[in-house]
C-alpha cells in the first residue's frame, strides 16, 4: 500500500486546525463545548470479504493484497453539554483508500469476475458519521465518566475496477451503538482518557475503541496521543466482511 505525500497529509491537518480553531472562536462565549481533533495513520489488520456470501462470491483479503498500510486518518469529536448531567455528540470519522491490486486467480466479486494476473484498482470504504446523546455518571476534579447511546450513519462501500469491468458494493444505514468514556486527571497538566462506541450480536458487530494521554499547553488547550481500534462487520448472505484498522494520532482537544 502507498503511503500519502507528507505534503498533502500536513495541508489537511492545517485545514483542519484551521476549521477547528474557527468553530472554537466562535463558541468562546460557550462553556460547554467540548472538541477533540485526531489526525495521524490507520494500519489494516484484517479485511476478509465475500460478495455476496454464496458461491458466486470469492472470499479474499484486501489485507493480503495491499498490506497493512498506512492509510491516512482523522476524527473529529464535538460534545455539547446540554446541562450539568446531560450532553450531546457529533463524530466525523473518514475512512478510505483505493490501491491497486493483481490477484492470483479469478476473483468473482458483486455479479463481474475479474482475471488474475491483471492490474485491478480496490477502493474500500468504511466513513463513520455518529450522532450521539449521553449522560455524565460522575464529573468532579479527577475523574469524568460518561455513558449513552450512538446513531451511527455507515458509510461504505468496495469496489473493484479492471479495465472496463467494474462492481461496487455500497451502504449507507444506520447502527446503534453503546457509548461509553471516561478521563482521568493525573497531574495539573497530564490527563488519561478513553472511550467506546460499540454493539455486538446477530450477523454483525461494531467496536471503535480508544486510549489517549493528553498535556495541558495552555488554558483550555490541550496536545496528546491517543491508540485506537476499529473492528467489526457482518456476515449475511449477501455480504461477508469483517475488518481491523488500528490506529496511532496526535490530539489537538479544547473546552469553552
């Protein structure tokens, strides 16, 4: 897999602190909105697919094809507290690449076969849009833990194209999930914090899960590091995928 030009990946970090350091001017008078930017690289572990789940369908791993990565990566978490007790929460999290491949031996994916041996370009998507409410179960000097419940929009698509023989499968729909986060204060500058969004059962599941270390640089501001894992995926007739991104980001995080 190929790696993103440092270039391009440091003109969207600028847009994005740029977007961010905007919304957060215009709130200044707001003290309770919360934002989180990550920005850093998404390592594949695991991307099995089946299209559809039958015999017409060809199981392989987009993994093995195009490697691990890194792909770029990038979040963007506001919460907004409603009051003292209850809040609010938009999460924009991307998610795609589009690589090219030569598989090995004929490939039927989505209704078209696709020969070995030949160049074919494998885009996969999987952008996560939430929306969320949740409930702080304890807020003191320390420690701050929260729990509630996720919509979220997915997103997604694959598609392989060869020469004039393309076949895409796409969804967009709905999840819910579970919210769980908490942080912890360490020091008057150090702070620990994680969070979940997940559910599992049936044909599928759904885990985003993260850990992070943040430094307080000024008042209200914060810089960090934060590990995350994103897993999940359904197993139906007309669909196999399950796939495993793990991600390492730097963490720009301000409060009014």
């Amino acid at each position: 897999m190929h790696q993103v030009p440092y270039i391009r990946r440091f003109s969207t970090s600028i847009l994005l602190a740029s977007s961010l350091y905007s919304f957060t001017a215009a709130t200044a008078a707001d003290t309770s909105v919360n934002l989180r930017l990550s920005i850093g690289n998404s390592w594949q572990t695991k991307n099995d697919i089946q299209i559809p789940n039958t015999d017409l369908g060809s199981r392989f791993s987009l993994k093995d094809e195009v490697g691990t990565g890194p792909v770029d990566a990038a979040r963007l978490e506001v919460r907004y507290m409603l009051n003292k007790k209850h809040g609010v929460r938009v999460m924009l999290a991307p998610l795609s690449y589009t690589e090219t491949v030569n598989f090995d031996e004929t490939i039927l994916f989505a209704g078209e076969s696709f020969a070995p041996n030949q160049s074919t370009d494998a885009t996969y998507k999987f952008n996560s849009w939430r929306l969320g409410y949740f409930y702080t179960l304890k807020n003191n000097d320390v420690l701050n833990v929260r729990a509630g419940a996720t919509l979220k929009i997915r997103d997604a698509e694959i598609r392989l194209e060869q020469g004039d023989t393309v076949s895409f499968d796409d969804d967009i729909g709905v999840v819910p999930l579970l919210y769980l986060a908490a942080s912890y204060r360490l020091s008057n500058r150090w702070t620990v914090n994680g969070d979940f969004d997940g559910l599992a059962g049936g044909p599928g599941r759904a885990i985003d899960v993260g850990i992070g270390l943040d430094y307080l640089i000024a008042k209200r501001w914060q810089i960090g590091a934060e590990a995350r894992v994103l897993e999940g995926g359904a197993d139906i007739e007309s669909v196999y995928n399950f796939a495993q991104f793990n991600s390492a980001s730097i963490v720009l995080s301000t409060a009014f």
